[in-house]
C-alpha cells in the first residue's frame, strides 16, 4: 500500500496507508456507526462529497457485488477504515473493495486511528478535508483546501440524479432465494423525484404496491398536477439526495407548486427538508451529523421505538410544528424525525425507512404512503 497524507480544516495532519484510487480528493469528513453493508453505504449517493469514517474496525471482508449496490457507482469521495481487508470470505462476492474503489475513482484510506478521528468530530463537527497519494506537504494540502468550494456551495444534486426518466420494477430482495422480488400488482402510481434516490427506497415502494416511474431533479410540477388531476398518476414521492437542501432554488420553486396544488407527496431524508424549506421552514446543520444503523426514533403516535438507518447532516427546524405534526422524534438528540403536515396529503420522515444497510423496523411507512395514495 502507498501512503496517503490527510489535512482537516482544523490543522490535523495525518499519515496513512491507500487502498483505493491514487490521487488527490477534497470533501467533507463525517462518520458513520454502521456495523455492516459498507457497499450500500459508498454508492448510496446522499454521500457525494463526503469521506465516510467507519466506527467498525474490519472492512473489505465480505467484498463486493452487483447486487448489493444503492445506485450505478460509488459516490462518497473516499471511505475511513482503521484496518482493510483485501482477503474477502463471501459466496456472493464477485470482487474486492480495493478494486471496486479504484474503478470508481473513490478513495480508500486505512492504517488510521478511526476512534481518534471519530472523537474529534463528535467534539468540533463535521469539517472540510483533502486527502492526496501525490501531495506529501502539509502547506500544500492546505493550498489544495483552502481553494477548493466546501460541500455547502456544490449542487451535488445535478451529478446523481437520474438524466432521463424510467421505471423502476424490481421488489426487495429475496434473502433466502437470493434475487430481487417480482413487483406485485400496482394498487397505486407515483412519479418518484430522483435527487440522488438509493435503490432500496425504489424497491420498497415497489413492493408496497405502488407502481413509480422515476423523474430527474428537472421535473416540471405543472406537468405532474396536470397527470394528478388526470388520474395518471396518483402521488409524488421525493427522495433522498446528497448536500446543502437550501442551495435547491429551482427544486424548491417545484415543490411549492405541487404543495399548493394538494398533490398526496412522501419524502424521504432530503425528500423531508424539501416539504419544510419549501412550507417556509428553512433546515440548520447539525454539529455532526446522523449516520449509522442504530439511531433509535420514538414513534409518537405508538410510543413504540424503532431503531433506524439515518444519513443525514441536516434538519428541519421545531418552528414547522406551527403548519405540521411531528410523527416521529430522534431519542439522541429529540431532532424532529417525521411529520404529517395539516390539512395536506403530505409527511415525511428524516430517517431511511428503507433501511440497506440497517435494521427494517420501519418499513411500515411505504405501506402507510400507499394508503394515503389510495385515501
């Protein structure tokens, strides 16, 4: 392995070992609690922009698939490991981490205090870094840093979303026969907004019943209306998506117009700071972040709490309770998790119901959509 040298916005200078694409990468640093499905996590696509720290020690173990994948590529800039396996032990492997980085350009850094790291963020936040196999100075990667645009100022939406539309037909995946479900027949149809949508979310409307017909970010909300009251479609879902919800002027002038037209919407993490940004509640970021699969959310209508799958750095504010009844709340930190807005066919939810990686606990809220569509 080749060394790769590290620089924080904050002065940390760190040497470690490569493992992925050899070169020079600039991003935000979070990281992510997660204790499998690290695949899922690298080419989930609300990760552009960002070097995911690992809390879990070994990575690389398992592989990697074709199956297994969120979108079509990796999209993190880089993952943090503190030991790399390059040595998997999968039946259902078709290649190493190592060579699945490099084909994505995707950097992979190990040999790393990672509980340091991890530390560090918990106490100052999440923060500007540049990582680089050919840089080795420390006032240089500083240069690289100083002039690159931080995460907030990047449209990341434009690179992952979907430039043409489609149809998504596949249901979940079958662990015991090891293949993607059948879609089952559609009780409902929806135009899903793809702002960087993981492929699980799609599966799961899919086998909830719902047919979806995938739109890119640059969807027109008066033809969408038009199809509503033409019975062509019968609801809107907006999906997940990497970056900044307040730097997406057009997106949200889009959303105003389907909120005002009473279209039945579903919103998922980004899909949910859209609905309230556009109802006049700007998001804040959080000092670091949520990204894990074990963040537990209390369920107010139930009392029941659910673990779930969350990656997200920012929230809607507690000043939307004024147009909207929050539904779900994060017991790390009593962040608003989900909210059904008043007199309008339209909630959402922060967290990932759809879980991949993560536990399933709350799953249910697909089938509680497909209601709505059909109420």
């Amino acid at each position: 392995m080749n060394p790769v040298y590290i620089y924080l916005e904050n002065g940390t200078f760190l040497e470690a070992s490569s493992f992925g694409a050899e070169t020079t990468l600039v991003g935000e640093i979070v990281f992510n609690t997660s204790m499998s499905g690290y695949q899922e996590i690298m080419s989930d696509p609300s990760y552009a922009g960002q070097f995911v720290t690992f809390t879990a020690p070994e990575i690389g173990n398992v592989g990697v698939n074709g199956e297994d994948m969120e979108s079509t590529s990796a999209h993190a800039k880089g993952m943090i490991v503190r030991q790399y396996q390059d040595r998997y032990s999968n039946f259902r492997a078709e290649g190493s981490l190592s060579d699945f980085l490099k084909s994505h350009n995707v950097m992979g850094i190990c040999d790393i205090d990672t509980r340091f790291l991890t530390k560090m963020l918990r106490s100052e936040g999440a923060m500007m870094m540049v990582a680089s196999t050919e840089i080795s100075d420390k006032e240089e990667l500083k240069k690289v840093l100083d002039a690159s645009p931080r995460i907030e100022d990047v449209n990341y939406i434009n690179e992952v979303s979907t430039k043409e539309g489609y149809k998504h037909t596949t249901g979940t995946y079958d662990a015991v026969n090891f293949k993607y479900n059948d879609a089952p027949a559609p009780q409902a149809k929806i135009a899903a907004i793809d702002f960087g949508v993981k492929r699980n979310i799609l599966n799961e409307l899919t086998q909830a019943g719902i047919e979806v017909e995938v739109l890119p970010n640059s969807f027109d909300a008066e033809n969408l209306i038009s199809r509503v009251k033409a019975k062509e479609i019968d609801g809107v879902f907006l999906s997940n998506g990497p970056g900044d919800p307040l730097i997406l002027k057009e997106e949200q002038e889009q959303v105003k117009k389907l909120i005002a037209a009473k279209v039945p919407m579903f919103g998922i993490c980004l899909g949910h700071q859209l609905l309230s940004i556009s109802h006049g509640h700007d998001t804040f970021k959080l000092k670091f972040g949520h990204h894990g699969g074990n963040h537990p959310v209390k369920n107010v209508k139930t009392g029941m709490v659910e673990i779930t799958a969350q990656n997200h750095n920012y929230n809607v504010p507690d000043s939307v309770t004024d147009i909207a009844e929050v539904t779900h709340t994060n017991l790390f930190d009593n962040t608003i998790e989900g909210l059904r807005y008043n007199d309008a066919p339209i909630f959402s939810v922060q967290h990932h119901p759809e879980s991949s990686p993560g536990p399933k606990e709350s799953r249910y809220i697909f089938a509680e959509f497909l209601e709505l569509l059909k109420a």
